[in-house]
C-alpha cells in the first residue's frame, strides 16, 4: 500500500518511493553490534559443547562403550536433528549436491569426523578427560600453519593484526600448557555438587598414557586439516545444512562399517536407559549437529582459522565444571593459564576483526 501511494504522487512519486523502499529495508538489516557477536558467541557454545561431550563421553567409554558404537550414534542421532531444519531453511537445495560436492563431503566426513572422534575417544579411553582436553588446543596453531602453508591465510607478520594474530595464538596455547605443567597451589573455592572422585591411583591415570598421547596428537591433527577441508566443502556446496546433515550421516556410516569389522559382538552396539544413552544423545544434539552447523557457519563467515581460535576456551570450561560438578582442584597454575587462554583469545579475535576491517 505504502508503495502504490508512493508511486501515484506524481513529478516526486519515484523519489519518495526510493525513500520508502529504503525505510522498509532497514529494519531488516542486521544490528552490526548484534552481528559482531553472533559468531564469537556460537563459537563459545561450540567449546561449552566440546566440553560436556568430553565429560560424559569418559565416562561412557570408561564404563566400557564400544567407541564406534558411540561415534555412529552420535552421528546418525545428529544428523535426523538437522534433517527437518535443512527441509525448512534451505528447501530444494538437497538437488544441487553433485558427484563433486558428494565427494567433497565423504571426504569432509572422513577427515571431520570419523578418523579424528575416533583417535580422539581412543586416547580419551587411555588418558583422562582433562588431560585429553588439553589436545585440542593443539588445533588452532596447526589450523593457522596449515592455513598459512596452502595460501588460504594471509600471514602479514609486518602488519600490527598480523602479528597480533601470531602472540594471540602462541599466548592462549602457552597458558594451555601452564594449566597442564604447573599446578601451584590448590584453592579451594567452593565444595563441589557431586561426590569427589580423583580417588584414582596414579599409576591407572598414566595407564597407556604414551599410546594416548599419540592417538591425541594424531586427533588434533586431522581437526586441524577438516577446517581447510570444510572451507572447500562451502566453496563446492554453500548450503550449510545440508552440508552438515549429509556430513554426519556419512561420518555415522563409515564408523558403523568400521564398527562391523572390528566387532561383531552384538551387545558392543546395544544401548540402555544410561549414562550411555544420555551420553549418544548430547553428543548427537549438542556437540555433533548443532557444533558442525555452527562451526560450517562461521567458517562461510570468518575463514577456516576463526572456529579453532576458540579451543582453547574448553581448558576453561574443563577446570571451572570440572571442580564445580566433580571436585577438580583449581590451582594457582590453573588460573594463570586460564587468564593467558581468554587473553591470546581476544587478542587474536581483536586482530582478526582489524584486519577485515583493512580489507
């Protein structure tokens, strides 16, 4: 109605309809404070996520699930979560997918998912679930280099952002390492919600703890390299659910035959009301469909290096819930490196966001 008005006003009808047009526009635009923060605040979801996933998954595996049981569960469970938001936000895009972006995403699946969640469970299964934490803030400067090496980042040390970039990172996985190396001593700040349970001799924490670490390193490493994979995934095929639907599926696929080798044993895939279940469907809803579209999302946003920035924010989450649900020692150590972490990280997103701005 606006518009017909607008139009009907005679010698200054089209300038008033061009006012018109543009008035109706601009509630649509987004708020760019708001924009400024959708993407960091998805970010620390993802690491919340991360976290609890850790959490219940040690204690899922260490009451003996079967690992690739727990993978294609989650997998599958995360991918049915995503299916019906895919028909509804991106109808009809499904036809687009290609042999060529189909490749893509096998692919994506593989190195996103089932080899690195593998490793991963595994050398969560040797190690601890604090321990096993630290190992993913290996990924955002190995994203960094391998970004750096392919020409998918530029370094620009000579400029301030640039090397802003660099300390950002060397600042959060250095107060990485002082939460894992110095423990200092012990606060106790608050009783914990649930029974402590660090009764555990030392000699079982360290059990396979070589293996473990390998396994570890081999995880952080994969990570790191589906980042530069998903990149090219959204260049082949820029519909994020979809992308991250069929990506789940087929990850949930290949740990389900990688399962069916390794063990035939039927009980190793049956699941009860349990720890086991609550652990399938967190990890299914939270940390597998809602983490893959947030991070498939914010790689379309801000590049394949932004989304592992934020890893070192789960050392965060593993001290502070670790003590408040399950009676972890926060130490001086702890704390130090906490503050490094969130330090290097606004340091690098400061940087980050200064030299998109330059462009």
């Amino acid at each position: 109605m606006v518009d017909e008005e607008a139009g009907g006003a005679g010698g200054g009808g089209g300038a008033a309809a061009a006012e018109v047009k543009v008035m109706k526009a601009a509630p649509a635009e987004e708020d760019p404070e708001m924009a400024a923060w959708k993407a960091p605040a998805a970010m620390v979801l993802v690491q919340l996520f991360n976290t609890g996933m850790v959490l219940l998954s040690k204690v899922a595996i260490g009451g003996g699930m079967f690992v690739l049981a727990l993978l294609t569960y989650r997998s599958l469970f995360g991918a049915a979560i995503i299916f019906p938001i895919a028909l509804l936000r991106e109808r009809g895009k499904w036809k687009e997918m290609d042999w060529h972006a189909a490749g893509w995403i096998f692919l994506n699946a593989f190195i996103g998912y089932a080899i690195p969640m593998s490793l991963f469970y595994y050398g969560l299964h040797d190690t601890t679930a604090s321990y096993a934490t630290i190992f993913l803030n290996l990924v955002p400067l190995t994203t960094f280099i391998l970004s750096f090496v392919f020409r998918m980042e530029a370094l620009r040390i000579m400029t301030v952002p640039g090397s802003l970039k660099i300390a950002g990172v060397v600042v959060s996985v250095g107060g990485t390492m002082i939460i894992s190396l110095y423990k200092g001593k012990i606060l106790h700040l608050w009783n914990p919600i649930l029974h402590h349970h660090n009764e555990v001799p030392v000699d079982v924490a360290n059990h396979h703890q070589l293996r473990g670490t390998i396994l570890l390193t081999g995880s952080s490493f994969t990570l790191a390299c589906w980042y530069l994979i998903q990149s090219k995934v959204l260049k082949v095929y820029p519909y994020k659910y979809w992308s991250s639907m069929t990506t789940c599926l087929v990850g949930g696929l290949q740990t389900a035959l990688a399962g069916v080798i390794f063990r035939r044993d039927n009980n190793a895939w049956k699941i009860g009301w349990d720890i086991n279940l609550l652990t399938v469907i967190y990890s299914g809803a939270l940390a597998t469909a809602l983490k893959y579209s947030m991070n498939s999302w914010a790689v379309s946003k801000k590049g394949p290096s932004y989304p592992p920035m934020f890893s070192p924010l789960s050392v965060v989450f593993a001290v502070v819930l670790g003590s408040i649900f399950i009676g972890d020692d926060i130490t001086v150590g702890s704390l130090i490196g906490t503050v490094l972490v969130i330090v290097g990280t606004y340091i690098f997103l400061w940087a980050k966001a200064n030299e998109r701005h330059e462009k």
